[in-house]
C-alpha cells in the first residue's frame, strides 16, 4: 500500500478496502481472537514503557521532571483505561500500509499476523488510519474512521454509543499507540542497528500532540512531547544528517 499512496487519489479506494477488511476480520473472527493472548493492562503498559525507556532515555538522553513524569504516567493510566473499555475484537496489531499489499481481485492481501491478539476495537483502525509512514488530513482520517464504525455496526459489532464515544476510543488509541512505536524506533536503533525508522519518529510523535491538543486532559503530555521531545528528536536527526 504505501508505494501505492505517493498517488492521493488512489487513497480513497484503498482504504475502502482495507476497512472493508478490517470489519470482516472483526467480524467473522470473534470466537478465535478470544484464543489469542490478551491485549491486557500488563501488555498495554510495557508498550508505553518503551517511549521513556528507549527513546527519551536510550535516544535523547532526557530526564523528566517530577511533574513530567507524572503527567506521563497518568497519561498512561488512562489510555490503558481507554482501550480496556473497548469491545474487545481480534487485532492483527500492525495494521497499516507496509503490511497491505495491492491485489487484484481481493483486495489488499495482509501480513504480519504473528503479533495478533485480542484486544481494543480501535487499534488496527488506528494503525491503518494514523500510520507511522504516511499521515492524512484531520478531516479525511475522521470520514474513513466513522465509516469503519458504520460497517462495523452493520455487522453486530458494538462500536460506541455514539459517534463522540467512538473518536474518542480511536484518539486516545492512537496516543498509546503511538508512545509505543517511538519507543519501537529508537530501540530497532539501539538494540537491533537498524536507523531505517528514526526519520519516522517526528511523524509519530507529531500525532501525540495533535491528539492530545483535541484532548485537554492530555494538555501536560501533549507539551512534554512538543517543547522537549519533538525538539530534540528533529536535533539528533539532522545532526545524524538524516
């Protein structure tokens, strides 16, 4: 898919179909996603440990105040809520567009599923619609999420009271989503020497804020991330001359 993307007007019928397919899996996939391992408040938790743990620390070599750490962890505590009060549905967990392929006939074909696991309504939604590798306007990404949510409804998944519960579920999804794959980032650096991802962090950490200026209760993270974190990762980027 993201090859495919570099043309916007493709965009539109590709995630038409991918939605489509994220339903179908919802859907026809309940009794064996509650086989999968739990998306549970200990998986969810080690995710978001891996923003302060590889790239605030093991990459910028930031230490938080006491009232930065704090807002982080209450930041945590009620994201993990977020997704624990979600219908709980199968997730692929890596969702987004390096993992769909364009294929004629049955379209996209999708990769990756070792990860899979039973787990919050809105995070594959999330990873297809807020993707680390390629980002759409506000307005665009909120059409294609409430237009999973109408399809999921048809087909008797419970998709929020309404629409506001709903936006919310996928925003702050996406925030913990996102804390994760920036910390995923900078330990493939790291620990694996793979740099290929790091220019792909200012992307990620740029929903954060964006997330979290829509979100008031979110305000003190949202700030840590813009005035401390988003600074010097642009830094240790062009200093790296990527």
């Amino acid at each position: 898919y993201l090859a495919e993307l570099a043309d916007a007007a493709c965009a539109d019928a590709l995630y038409a179909d991918a939605i489509a397919a994220l339903v179908r899996i919802q859907a026809r996939g309940q009794q064996y996603a509650r086989s999968l391992p739990p998306y549970d408040e200990r998986l969810l938790r080690f995710e978001m440990s891996l923003f302060p743990d590889w790239l605030l620390g093991r990459h910028l070599s930031l230490e938080l105040s006491p009232a930065e750490s704090a807002a982080l962890a209450a930041a945590c505590d009620a994201l993990t809520a977020n997704a624990l009060a979600q219908p709980q549905v199968f997730v692929h967990r890596d969702y987004h567009s390096r993992n769909l392929m364009v294929c004629p006939g049955h379209n996209p074909g999708i990769l990756d599923f070792q990860d899979a696991v039973h787990g919050a309504l809105t995070y594959d939604l999330v990873s297809l619609l807020r993707d680390c590798y390629v980002a759409w306007p506000q307005e665009r990404v909120v059409r294609w999420a409430l237009e999973f949510r109408s399809q999921a409804l048809a087909q008797g998944l419970p998709a929020g009271s309404d629409e506001a519960q709903f936006l919310r579920w996928f925003e702050l999804m996406g925030i913990q989503r996102h804390l994760k794959a920036s910390g995923i980032f900078a330990r493939l650096w790291h620990r694996d020497g793979k740099p290929g991802y790091l220019p792909d962090v200012p992307r990620t950490l740029g929903y954060i804020v964006a997330a979290c200026s829509r979100h008031g209760e979110f305000a003190a993270l949202g700030a840590l991330v813009s005035e401390r974190v988003l600074p010097a990762m642009q830094a240790s980027l062009e200093a790296a001359g990527a």
